[in-house]
C-alpha cells in the first residue's frame, strides 16, 4: 500500500506518549515509510503537552505536507487529533487508524481506512465532535 508522507497522530499528554511518537516513527522507517512527527519536534527543555497552542501550529504546518495520517491510540479522545482529522480531510488527505499493537508486538503495518470524507462539512464537524462526548460537556 503507498500511504506517501504519513503524519503521526495521537494523544500527547505525557513524556510517555510522545516517546511512542519516535518508536512508532522508526519502526514505520524500517518498513520503508516516511513520517512526520510531531513529537520529534525540538522544543528545548519544555514538553510538548506544555505548549498545545505552539504543538498545533507547528503540527498542522507538518500535517499539509503529508498525503496521510494515522491516528494512533486515544485519538478520539485528544482535541489536537479531532483537529488534525478535520484538516486530513479538508485537504484530502487519506486518514487511517494504525493497530499499534500489531506494529510494536509483530512489527507489522495494519492500518484501516477511515472514510470520513464521505460527510459535508458541517456532518463531519458533528461527527468529529460526537466521537469526544468530554468537549461537547466542556462547551
């Protein structure tokens, strides 16, 4: 399967997470896959999950140059991942939910195709917002 440039996307709320960032980043490499991580991104002696505002903007600039993504984990559950998923499918990127299980237990690349691009825009906001009951509660 050509996936071309693949954006990495999931929850990044601990030093944890975004470690899983890099280990997933290497082993797609190894499969002959280019990646774009977010969490690879230098950001001096803060963390990631410190600075969302400047994670976001750095991300979706990282997200534009890429044909996929894959969602990693919780995604549904990160505010951060329902945006990168609204921006995958306004610019007609292919978006793919990856078993991370498969990939770091049995090195292997299983993804499924999310076919969200089959909603108008504002279905799909409502669709994205119904998949974090937590936001809708916050609003």
């Amino acid at each position: 399967m050509t996936y071309g440039t693949i954006y990495l996307s999931g929850p990044m709320n601990t030093t944890e997470d975004e470690s899983l960032f890099g280990v997933v980043a290497e082993k797609l490499k190894v499969h002959g896959l280019e990646t774009r991580n977010p969490a690879g991104v230098e950001w001096g002696t803060t963390e990631f999950a410190q600075l969302p505002a400047e994670g976001m903007r750095v991300g979706m600039t990282e997200l534009a140059q890429c044909e996929s993504i894959f969602l990693m984990g919780e995604w549904r559950n990160a505010r951060g991942c329902i945006a990168e998923v609204f921006m995958s499918a306004l610019i007609g990127a292919k978006i793919y939910e990856l078993d991370l299980g498969e990939l770091l237990d049995n090195d292997v690349v299983r993804a499924r195709e999310v076919d969200i691009n089959r909603y108008n825009a504002s279905d799909m906001v409502i669709y994205l917002l119904s998949q974090q009951a937590s936001f809708l509660q916050e609003g």
